[in-house]
C-alpha cells in the first residue's frame, strides 16, 4: 500500500543450515519420546505377563518351596524368565527394525545406514526392561506360602 509504508516489514529467512539442525533435532527428540513411550509399554506388558505367570503357577511355586526352594530361587527364576522375555523382545523388535528400514532404502533407492552399537543395545534393553518388569511378580513369587499353594 503506496499510502502506508509502515505497514510493510521486510524479514530476512533463516538460514537453511540452521533450520535443518533444528527440525533434526527436534524430530530426534520426538522419536526418542516414542521410543521410551514404547518402552514403558513394555514393561508394564511383561509385568503383567509374569504377574499372571506366577498367579496360575502358583501351586507349582508352592511344589518347588515344599521340596526345599529357597525364595530367593524362585524370585531368580520369575526373573530370570523376565529377561529372556525382554531379551527376545527387544531381538525382534532390533529384527524387524532392521527389515523396515532396508526395505524403505530399498525402495527409494538409498543405501540403509544402521549403527551397530544400536543393533546390540536394543536387545540389551530389552534384557534390561524385563529385569525391570520382573521384580516385582518375583517378588510376589517369593513370598507364596507352601503350604496355602498346595491346599488349593
């Protein structure tokens, strides 16, 4: 508008590299939230699963303390069958992570990068997660009367 200059601003663009490392980080933020979101989910799942594991055997649990069990052999086994929960977990999850990302390279044509640190950490984490989540239903475990297990 001729008759009101002072209504018009010039602004200058940011600059492209700048912008770039800000929209890279904060995509990396996002997806690292979905990640522990995912994670938290897990753990509450293999709590869960344990949790109900011990419930229903809870007259084998009663069997194996009658027959000279120590608690803490029951709480290492509930946690024990956590981890290797978590651990094939987290290996599936690294496997079928690898397989998506090959096959959007393949399909656009790009050259899949994947670090390997990650490759190993992911089942670790897992392994970490269902040691995690199986603390407390070993504990309950633990805790299960030999002789109320067995009159049931």
């Amino acid at each position: 508008d001729p008759l009101n200059p002072h209504r018009v601003s010039a602004s200058v663009p940011t600059d492209p590299g700048r912008l770039r490392q800000s929209v890279n980080a904060s995509l990396t933020s996002l997806l690292l939230a979905i990640a522990l979101v995912a994670l938290g989910v897990g753990v509450i799942a293999i709590a869960n699963t344990t949790l109900l594991s011990v419930i229903q055997r809870r007259a084998e649990i009663g069997l194996r303390r009658s027959v000279g069990a120590a608690p803490r052999h029951i709480a290492v086994m509930v946690v024990a069958e956590a981890v290797l929960t978590g651990a094939i977990g987290g290996l599936m999850g690294t496997g079928v992570g690898v397989l998506v990302i090959s096959a959007v390279c393949a399909n656009h044509g790009w050259a899949p990068v994947l670090d390997p640190r990650l490759l190993i950490g992911a089942p670790g984490a897992g392994a970490a997660a269902g040691l995690l989540a199986g603390l407390y239903p070993a504990w309950r475990a633990s805790r299960v009367s030999p002789i109320s297990a067995l009159q049931r």
